[in-house]
C-alpha cells in the first residue's frame, strides 16, 4: 500500500518551525540512526539492546524527560553525554527495563509479531512544516492581549496567534506498507494509547494499492472579510484550548526548542521523531500559565 497526501496553506514552505515522525523496517535506514547516534556520542551501539537516544540543545533542561523515561521505564540508567557535534544525548536501552527473563521471552516474541507483516524497507512518515516560528505568534500575542484571562478578539476580523500557522504550513502523510502491518500499528497505537479505535472498522484499507493527493490553499489572512468574521467567532474560543495545552507541556518547552529522538530495535525496526520550535518558551510564558 502506498501512500503520498500532501496539504500546502499560503505557498512555499520553509523549514523553521516542524514535526517530523518517520517510522519503518529496514537495515539500511536502519544502520543509518545508529550511526548518528554514534557519531553524536562516541558510543559503540549494541542493536540487541533497543537503544533510545535523545538528542537535545545544551541549555534545554532535560530532568522532566529523565524522569518521564526513567517512571515509563523501571530499572533503566538514563546515560547522558556531550554531544560531539554540539547539543547533548540522553541514551537508555529498552532491555535495562523490562529484564533479562522477558528480554529473551516475551518481548521479543512480541517484537517479531508485530513486524512479522512489515517488509523490509517499508515505512510510514507523517510530518508539518512551517515558514512561521512561535516567535511570530508571540508578535501577535501581545498585540492582542492574549495573556489576558478575559481576551477577546480585538476586531471581528482578527484571529488567534496560534493561527499564525495557518498561514504558511505543509502537511504530508507518506507510506509504502503492509496493509496488515497498517492495522498492527492501529492496534498498538489504540492499545497504548487507550483509544476507542476497533482495527476491524478499518479492513478497508486492505483493498488501497496507491493514493497520491495534494491540496493547495491560500493563507488565511487571505480569508475575504466575511469569511474571515466567521472564522474569527469561531476559532477564539480555542485559545483557551490552547493555554491548556501549553500549560500540559509547561515542564518540556525547553526541550521543544529542537529535539530529535531515535529508537532502533534488534531487527531492524526504527522510529525517528524530530521536532523543532523556535520561541515556544518565550510564547507560552506570554500566555500566563507558567513564567
């Protein structure tokens, strides 16, 4: 099953402020992480360990990360090194977890049956990209009075800061997998996740053999005036949203700022997560939850 969906808002997109997820099965992506990881940190990697690695910015704060792994994980030894290259790598090994005896029994087994339907090089990428920063949203921010508990919009005409997004923003979904292997993930995500999603209801996707789409928009301050007043009585209601969420993420802002993490498992298994979010510190203590 391949996939290629596309959505592009306001025209050419730079690469300031984004979110990266590729995840798939593969030696040569693969062996391509580990040596990153490698190379970042002067480690000899061992793939029988299922070694995660975070790289991170030197002055971002990593002890709520450490004690996020380290309560998700029970036993681990978070290994933290200067990075060669800059930044800094915090590296644990899934194995230090969860113990010998289920090391060499169940987790393995369950590791070999949920990539059992994934071929080798298949893979599954979602990501969104952006010319705009949360410095730019913060410009609006204060503009608008956001940090005010009772702000409101200044003119019906005028959006949120978090839209400032929506003006120069790309979305893709890209995949070449196993239709089973699709309904593997569905099953775990909704499983871990403690979702209300039944991977029966999406059997469907078994019969998709190629999709390719794309859609283009304008940005919406493009918006004509009349749609633009709809929207604006709309979506201010979601700022209140939106100071929720920063208050949620308040303890990893600094890590935010440009984070990569690499995941790569015994049998070639990988996920890569890169984020990058200049300013979000600074645009979230504006908001009033946390300074």
């Amino acid at each position: 099953m391949i996939l290629d969906l596309g959505m592009t808002v306001g025209g050419e997109v730079a690469n300031n402020t984004y979110f990266k997820l590729k995840l798939g099965k593969g030696n040569e992506e693969a062996s391509t992480l580990n040596k990153i990881v490698e190379e970042g940190t002067g480690m000899v990697l061992d793939e029988a360990k299922h070694t995660v690695s975070f790289r991170i910015q030197e002055s971002a704060d990593p002890s709520q990360l450490l004690e996020m792994i380290e309560g998700m994980m029970e036993g681990v030894t978070v290994e933290q090194v200067a990075g060669k290259n800059g930044g800094k790598w915090l590296v644990c090994h899934l194995t230090e977890a969860v113990g010998t005896d289920i090391v060499n029994g169940d987790l393995e087994a369950q590791l070999d049956e949920f990539f059992a339907t994934c071929p080798e090089n298949s893979y599954l990428e979602f990501g969104f990209q952006s010319g705009k920063t949360f410095e730019d949203a913060l410009e609006v921010a204060k503009a608008q009075g956001e940090a005010n508990e009772d702000s409101t919009a200044p003119t019906e005409s005028s959006l949120p800061s978090f839209l400032t997004f929506m003006n120069n923003l790309d979305v893709s979904l890209r995949c070449d997998i196993n239709p089973d292997f699709a309904l593997n993930v569905l099953n775990f995500v909704a499983k871990t996740m403690k979702l209300p999603l039944d991977a029966e209801m999406f059997q469907f996707i078994k019969k998709f053999q190629c999709l390719e789409a794309r859609w283009n928009f304008n940005s919406i301050d493009e918006l004509q005036d009349g749609d633009k007043s709809v929207a604006s009585k709309n979506l201010w209601s979601g700022l209140g949203d939106m100071k929720s969420v920063l208050g949620e993420v308040e303890p990893f802002v600094s890590l935010f700022n440009e984070m990569t993490c690499i995941f790569t498992l015994r049998n070639s298994a990988f996920l890569k997560l890169e984020f990058r979010a200049p300013g979000l510190q600074a645009y979230a203590a504006h908001m009033g939850k946390f300074e």
